[in-house]
C-alpha cells in the first residue's frame, strides 16, 4: 500500500496542499510561538532546557499534522475502529506495568518521549462516536437503544483511566463523548438528566475519591485552609497573574514565576508565566488566538458534506477547547487544580502530538470534505 | 434525502450552540483575567513587590557528646562568618573587592562565591568566609554601608576542647559529600556549612546526634529582608550522647603514649566492659578536619608514619606474642595436659621434627613449671605443652576470651583479628597444618593477630571470674542508659584462672618477673599482667650467631611492645593492655605505661561512678549535668514534629 493510494486521486498533490488550512496552520503555529518564547523565559532564558525541545516536538508534530490532513478522511473512517483497538491495548498496557512497576504509570517510555495513551485515547474515542453516527438517521440517532455503543465507547477507556487512576483525565474522555452524543442529535432531557443524576450522584462520587483529590477539591473552596500546600499554588499564581497588570512586566522580567514560587511553572502554569509577563494585552492576544481557532474549526466542521467528518472535525475541536478552558480557569482560581496542561503551550510531549494530530484530521475533514465515505 | 437535511439542521443548530458556549467560556477567561489583571492588579503587584513568602531551614544544634563525669568531649562553639546575598547588591564583584581591602580573602574564595552566585536563587546567602576574628568582625561590621550584600552572621561549628587526645572515640563531623547527599535526603545536609559526623562516635550516632531540622515560614521583602514570620516548626535538637570514657584518663593515655612514635592503649573495666580509655597516638586535632584542612597539613597527617587517622586500639593487628601465654595455658589445664605442678626442662632449644625452636633466654630457664613460665615467659613450656594439646583446643580457649573476632564496639574500623586453626589454614592458604605451626602460635606468633582492644577484653575475661564481658564506650544515648549489665559465663574452671592470675601476678612483682621494674609499689595499688615481644621479622640464624641487637635494625624492623595488666591485684577492676610499635621489647616499652595507666586509673577511679556522673574533675567546674532532670540542651521539649 503505497502513500498514494490514501490520497483521492481527482487532486494533485500540490492541490492538496494549497488546500490546506493555511489560516488554521498560522494560528497553530502562533500560539506554539507563545509556548515557546514562555518557556524560553521559564527556564531563565535558557533555550535549551525547555523550549529547544518543545520546538522539535512541534517540528515534528506539524510534519504528522500535514501528512495525517493529506490521508483522505474515508481511511480514516475506515481505520477507525483498528485505531481504538490499538488505543484500548496501550491503555492496557500501562496499567499493567504499572502494577508491575508499584505507581500509577500513566505512560509508555518511546525513548525521545514518554507517550502517555490516555491522550491519544481521546482522539480515538471521538473517531469511533463520529463513526457510529455517520449512518445514523435522526430517528436512529434519538433512539436510547442507539447509545449502548457509545456508551461502551466511553466507558471502557475511562475505566481504564480511572484505575490509573486519573479522574481529570476520564473526567475529560466523558466530557468530549457526551458532546458527540449531543451534536449528533441525542434528545436534549438526556442531557438535563444527566447533569441532574451528576449532581445527586456528587455525595456518593465523593466518597470514592481519593483523599488528594478530595484535598484539591477542599482546598479549592477555601484556598486559605492550606497555604503551605495546594492552596498556595493557587495563591501564587493568582498573585503572578495579577501583579502582570495591563502592560506586564516584560519578557524575562516574570519575578514571581522565576523565583521559583510558582511549581510547574512549565508545564501546568505556562499560561500564568505569560500573562505575568505579557500582561492584560499578552492574555487576550493569546484567547483571541484560542477563539479564532475554534471558529475555523467549528466553520470547517459545518462546510464538511459527510457527517462523520462533521462530526469529528467539532468533536475535536471540543476536545481542544475543554483543555483550553480548564487550564485557564484553573490557574486563575476559577476551577480545582485539576492539572491539566494548556495544549500547544505547556511543555509536554503527548499533549502536543494529541491536538497536532486531531488538528491534522481536522484539515483532512477540510480537504476531503467531499469525500465519498461509504456507510 | 429528507432525514438527512432535517439531521444536517439539528446538527447546524447545536453545533452554533456549543459554538457560543466555547465564545461565552473563553468571555469568562477574559473578564477573569481582566479582574485580576486591572481591578485586582494593584493588591496583587503590592504582594508581589513588597512580600513573597519563603521557607527558611532550621538547623537543629547537634547533640554534645560527654565523657562519664558530663565533661564536654565535643561541643557546639559560635562562629562568625561572613556572607553575601547577591540580590541585594548591584555588583557582587565590587563588593567582595571593597570586602577584600578590609579583611584577608583568598582569590579563590572570590571565585567560588562568583561561580556558586550565578548558580543559585539570588536571595539566599552565600558564605564568603568563615571563622572570623573578633577584629575582622569589628572591622567588617564598621564598613558594612560600603559593602552592599554583605552582612555577619553567628553560625554553629563543632569544636572538641580535647584536641587530639578523643580524636579517634569521639571522631570528628565534615562538611557533607556528595555520598552522603545521594544516601541521605534531610533537607539540612543542604544548608550552607552544614557538617555531619564522618569518623567516630560523631559518625555512628550521627542521626541521633544530629537531631530534626524545624522550618520556618517568612515573608521577605523586596530586596530579601524578613519582614515576619508567619508559621514555624521549631528545630528538635540532637541527643546528647554519654560516653564511658574518662577524658582526663584519656587525655593522660595520650601523653603517656606520646614519648613513642606509634603505640596505642585501652583502659576498661573487668566486669562491665565500660571503655575508660581508647587512645591511639599519634592522632590528629579533629579541630582542624572541621573547618577543612590546607594541603600542607593533608599531607603532614597522612605522610606520618604512625598513621594518625587510624585508630590502632580497635584496628590494629598486632601478634600477641607472648600475652597470648595465658591462652595456651588454659587450654592446657583444661585438656588436663598440664596443672600447677608439671614442671618442664628449658635448655633453650626445643627440637621438633627436626627444627630448633627457640625461646628468647639465652641458655634457658631450666626446670619450670606454669608460674614460672609465664613470670619468666619461658618459650620452651608452652612450645611441649602445645604439640600435646593442639591447636584447635587452643584456638577453642582464644576465640572464648573474644580473640579472632570483632567485639562490637561503636566505632568503625574494628578489625577482627585472626586465630588460626587447621580448618583455617586449609580453608585460606590451601595447606596442611604442621605441629612447627602449633608451636609458633602457641606463643602468639606466626599467623596469630590480635587488636589491642582484643587484649584488654582477653584480660578483663580472664580476671573477673570467667565472664565474656564485651567493650562499650555508650553509656547513655539522650537519657536512655545503652550499657551493659550481665554477661554470660565462659564455663572456665575457676582454679585455672587462679593460677594464670598466679602468673601474672608474678610478672610483676615476682623476682624474676620480666615486668618487675614496672610494679606498683603503693599499697593496694599493685598490678599484674603479662609481657609480650612480637617479632614482625624472623630472627635469622645469620643475626642470632652475629648476636645483633634488635634496637640495631631500623625501625620498622623492630619488634612490636606488648603488655596486658589488670589492677588493683587482690580485686581486679581495671585493665590496661598497651601495644608500642616497633617499640623492641614488651618489658622495656610497653609494662612502663601500663603501669602509668593502671595507676592513674585507680587514682581517679572512674569506676566509682557507674556512669552517675555529678562533677567534672578538670579543674573547670561545669554545672550538674546527670542526672538530667529536665532536659539540658532542648530534647524533647521542641517542635512539633
């Protein structure tokens, strides 16, 4: 099976990339420039430490992204299911090595990175819901009898994921799921039930929590109770975001993120070092860049002629903005540090790979959004 | 086509719909980010400019270590040093240059601050130098507006106000490792000048000594200051520790050791083991390893030829020689080959299977029986009597009076000494046992090796009614007693000790004794014991017939001093074994401080006190310290831990 073969044969290749989303691509690569340059001042100035490899992971990332558009969106309907199988195996895996290994484990050691399944978990889970709706007529689509496989299709990795265990993570994996139920036309009371059953289920959830989740949760209702602990990351990174003011106090010049108050400065607390930094202007510059890109997403998403890649285009792009919008919102106080990275920004190998991939489908739904995928 | 569009319309509509949710999500972040950043910038930017928060380590003081009496043994003294914190100066290299005008700085010390600045958090002090004069304290302190960064601050540091006399007991404490950093993760061992215990007592207590480090939590301002502390778990000082050892006894060893170029000494009690003193001359100011030593004076404590660093009481090996007498002895009582009345024919030579072996007397001793074997340390009674009672039952009798084994003591570098039997020889070198072989360790040469702690132990067994005393030098850890009490019986006929202390009461004070010049004459003060020379070289056939003098060879040719004593004589409770290296004849060298020390022993009698200590005996007077009724140095009472 030679590459060609996965690209429609009525374009020629210089075609297919002209029709890239180069608009998209630009703004991809604008906000990995923030996470760079933020992480370039993280380490001190140091490039070597953080950013140098950040920008090769992105390098790579975008040559996947390009390559993963470039595959007509019927294989990748048709991949789908062999994906999620692949994806439940890696899942599989870590959890058994890590009870062989005494830790929760969360990922698999690829040598130049460690690849934690879970993300690109993710993916798969919105591939397989965006396939199991793609026939589906409206009536099919509003029947409950038609939600046993989606539901099995979340269910079975955020078992998995729990075990590990990682509520954000699962947290996540149903979150995006039930976007997909929801976009694909479910009846809206199974939606408010739902959200009603979550909210008398929240006493008895409780109880299976473990007690640092407990703890995050606690302390993020009165960060006060523990300025020593959890809480004070709360309140340093309030105070950095803060004292940034309208204007910032210039690239480099971040002293609350430099002095080594704020942990993970790095990875989970990127977007405070920026906003430390760049100020007011840096912090919307950066959410306008979150906002155009969820719009092209979302407009490619309602221009794609076949439901399964409207579907996953949106799905994705849900996926996408969920981490956008936790992370924020943690770091500013406004939800439990939940430690979730901010995609395309934080350091981080897999996070990276896992929103370059999904945008890479995104631009083959653009692409090949005449596709004639078969049902 | 019909339930596709209407399908493509339910999807247009929800998709607009989380299309607004994301639009509305991303709103809440701004307006967020616009409260925090513009309506609460100001409080925040104050919080940030004027206090951060920062966690302090608390060192906690080590623990002192005491002798019996409470006498400090190793203390902590104040130290004034001076450090910089580079925040708080523009230009660190101007300062240190304007610090180096007024006091004496090495070069190198500027560059070690330099590089360690650019290195660390621009807030936590660096040290510059250490140990400052009065003087340079006043000097310092007077210019301090024209030395931005720099300031003075009191620090702890080690000090053993007996110098080098508890040296290798009481050991010494270094600055930490990069070992020690890898097996050990208290944060304190990262404090700047942090010292832990590295030989000694000062090693194998050191967690117990070193004590919990607190924290404190401070707010500092801008340039560093501590504005005020806003939580704080106090440091829980180190324990004290209580040592058996009398440091005047001690000290006195030391001197007494100190007209030899390298010779060693233990002082201990027959019946309960205590260590009074360990001293291995020459030894080396524990003082200066504190603050670190200058190369000259690396190389002056490891070129010496006594290897003061080595503590020779528990690790040097030594043949017995002749204080291994008693041993042979005993085995030949207890196999019956001998008792009190055998008497044996010395003509100086001793032919077996067609070797001459010879006993150190000229002529030999004539007719003797056990008594006067060991007064005289004959050769020739115990080279018969060994070859009818074999090795192994003499081996038996050494490993039952603590030989050819570590004793346990608390200090490192014990060595275990070496009895050898047929089992051995075959085991480690591959050969037969011979009876020559018999005969030569019967007198504690050849493969024999005993430590000088090895000795006293074997005396103290012998003379406190056949019990397996064990040495300890702890008495109390804190305030819980860590000594020990009861020991097992040796199952030795106490007819049989008798007459061995009958020998070497004799070698003493008997008139052909070959310590008598070194016999106590002050009434109830008198010792006994036994006379030991080991030959560290065969004497040749060519040296005996040229009649050479052993002091003639070079002195690493000489032969080891050794003596072995208990007093007072009547009711044994001191022991005092000593070894001279290279010190020629037993007698001659090593009986003289025996006699010093067994004296000076029961003068001060540090057994009188059964580790109940009330005052120090050394001129100064120090306050009670036992029994501690509350604690003294903070144990216990701090912290929260």
């Amino acid at each position: 099976m030679s590459y060609s073969m996965f690209m429609q044969d009525d374009m020629s290749f210089r075609q297919k990339l002209l029709k890239l989303n180069w608009w998209l691509i630009i703004l991809i690569c604008s906000v990995a420039a923030v996470g760079i340059a933020s992480l370039y001042s993280a380490a001190g100035g140091d490039f070597d430490r953080w950013a140098l490899r950040q920008l090769m992971r992105f390098g790579v990332g975008m040559v996947g992204l390009v390559v993963i558009a470039l595959i007509d969106i019927k294989w990748w309907y048709r991949l789908t299911w062999p994906i999620y199988f692949i994806g439940m195996m890696m899942l599989v895996f870590v959890e058994i090595k890590g009870h062989v290994g005494m830790g929760a484990q969360r990922w698999i050691n690829l040598g130049f990175m460690q690849l934690q399944p879970s993300e690109l978990m993710k993916i798969a889970v919105i591939m397989a819901l965006a396939r199991h709706y793609h026939g589906a007529s409206i009536e099919q689509a509003r029947r409950l009898s038609f939600l046993i496989v989606p539901i099995l299709v979340i269910f079975a990795p955020v078992a998995l994921v729990l075990m590990q265990p990682d509520l954000g993570t699962a947290l996540m994996i149903i979150m995006a799921g039930a976007a997909m139920v929801f976009m694909a036309g479910a009846p809206i009371w199974l939606f408010i039930s739902a959200i009603v059953g979550a909210t008398v289920s929240v006493p008895i959830i409780w109880q299976f929590l473990h007690e640092y989740q407990k703890k995050r949760i606690r302390t993020f209702l009165d960060p006060e109770s523990d300025p020593l602990g959890a809480g004070y990351h709360i309140t340093q990174s309030k105070i950095a975001i803060g004292s940034g003011g309208v204007e910032g106090k210039g690239f480099l010049q971040g002293t609350q993120s430099h002095l080594n108050f704020l942990p993970e400065k790095q990875t989970d607390f990127i977007f405070t070092l920026w906003v430390e930094e760049w100020g007011l202007f840096g912090g919307v510059f950066l959410l306008m860049l979150f906002l155009f890109i969820f719009i092209t997403v979302l407009r490619t998403s309602l221009r794609c002629r076949h439901n399964f890649g409207r579907y996953l285009a949106l799905g994705v792009g849900v996926n996408f903005s969920l981490y956008v919008f936790i992370n924020i919102a943690m770091v500013m106080g406004l939800i439990p540090v939940v430690g979730a990275p901010l995609p395309l920004v934080s350091y981080g190998g897999t996070s990276m790979l896992a929103a370059l991939i999904g945008f890479g489908l995104i631009m083959s739904c653009g692409i090949y959004r005449h596709s004639k995928v078969t049902r | 086509m019909h339930h596709d569009e209407y399908s493509e319309k339910i999807f247009t509509r929800r998709a607009f719909f989380i299309g607004s949710l994301q639009v509305i999500g991303l709103g809440i972040l701004g307006s967020r980010l616009a409260w925090l950043q513009i309506a609460q910038g100001k409080r925040y930017k104050t919080l940030s400019d004027k206090n951060r928060i920062n966690i302090k380590i608390l060192p906690p003081p080590r623990g002192q270590i005491v002798d019996r009496f409470g006498v400090p043994l190793a203390v902590n003294a104040q130290i004034y040093r001076v450090l910089i914190i580079s925040e708080q100066s523009d230009d660190i290299m101007a300062s240190l240059k304007a610090l180096q005008k007024i006091i004496d700085i090495d070069d190198k010390d500027i560059k070690r601050v330099i590089k360690q600045a650019s290195k660390t958090a621009k807030f936590i002090p660096i040290k510059i130098k250490e140990g400052l004069s009065w003087g340079e304290v006043a000097k310092v302190e007077v210019n301090l507006p024209d030395l931005p960064g720099i300031f003075i601050d009191v620090g702890d540091i080690r000090s053993y106000p007996y110098r080098d006399a508890t040296a290798h007991v009481v050991g010494y404490v270094r600055s930490v490792s990069k070992e020690d950093l890898e097996k050990d993760n208290d944060p304190v061992l990262r404090l700047p000048g942090f010292r832990v215990g590295k030989t000694g007592i000062e090693k194998f207590y050191d967690r117990a000594l070193r004590g919990r480090a607190g924290a404190a939590e401070v707010e500092v301002n801008v340039i560093g200051r501590e504005v005020r502390e806003l939580k704080r778990k106090n440091a829980l000082a180190g324990k004290r520790v209580t040592l058996t050892i009398d440091g005047e006894l001690q000290r006195y060893a030391m001197e007494v050791l100190s007209v030899h170029k390298s010779a060693s000494a233990v002082v201990m009690d027959a019946h309960s083991g205590a260590i009074y003193a360990m001293a291995s001359y020459p030894a080396f100011d524990p003082n200066m390893f504190v603050r670190g030593l200058s190369s000259e004076e690396w190389k002056e404590v490891t070129d010496n030829l006594g290897k003061p660093q080595t503590n020779k009481a528990v690790s040097g090996q030594y043949p017995p020689a002749s204080t291994f007498k008693m041993i042979t002895a005993l085995a030949g009582l207890k196999a019956g080959v001998i008792d009190k009345n055998t008497f044996v024919f010395c003509s100086e030579k001793y032919e077996f299977g067609g070797k001459s072996f010879h006993c150190w007397k000229k002529y030999g001793h004539g007719n003797v029986n056990l008594v006067k074997a060991l007064e005289q340390s004959c050769d020739i009674y115990f080279y018969k009597m060994a070859t009818k009672v074999g090795i192994d039952a003499i081996a038996d009798m050494a490993r039952r009076f603590g030989l050819g084994q570590k004793l346990g003591i608390e200090l490192s570098q014990e060595s275990a000494g070496l009895i050898p039997d047929v089992a051995w020889k075959k085991q480690v070198l591959g050969q037969k046992w011979y009876q020559g072989d018999t005969i030569i360790s019967s007198i504690g040469q050849g493969d024999v090796l005993a430590t000088p702690l090895q000795l006293a132990v074997m005396t103290a067994r012998m003379v406190n009614g056949g019990f397996a005393v064990k040495p300890w030098v702890t008495g109390y850890l804190g305030d819980k007693f860590l000594g020990h009490k009861k020991w097992e019986s040796l199952g030795i006929s106490k007819s049989h000790l008798k007459l061995v202390m009958q020998g070497m009461e004799a070698v003493v004070n008997g008139k052909n004794g070959t310590a008598r010049s070194s016999r106590i004459e002050r009434k109830g003060f008198e010792m006994a014991g036994k006379t030991g020379t080991s030959q560290v070289q065969r004497i040749t056939m060519e040296q005996r017939r040229q009649g050479i003098k052993n002091e003639d060879l070079p002195w690493k040719q000489r032969h080891h001093a050794l003596f072995v004593g208990y007093a007072p004589m009547k009711n044994p409770r001191y022991i005092c074994s000593v070894v001279v290296e290279h010190g020629i004849g037993g007698s001659r060298a090593a009986a003289p401080i025996a006699k010093l020390l067994l004296e000076k022993s029961q003068i001060r009698d540090p057994a009188r006190i059964q580790m109940q200590p009330e005052i120090a005996e050394s001129g100064t007077s120090f306050p009670v310290l036992w029994p501690p009724k509350k604690p003294i140095y903070g144990e216990n009472n701090q912290g929260d831990f």
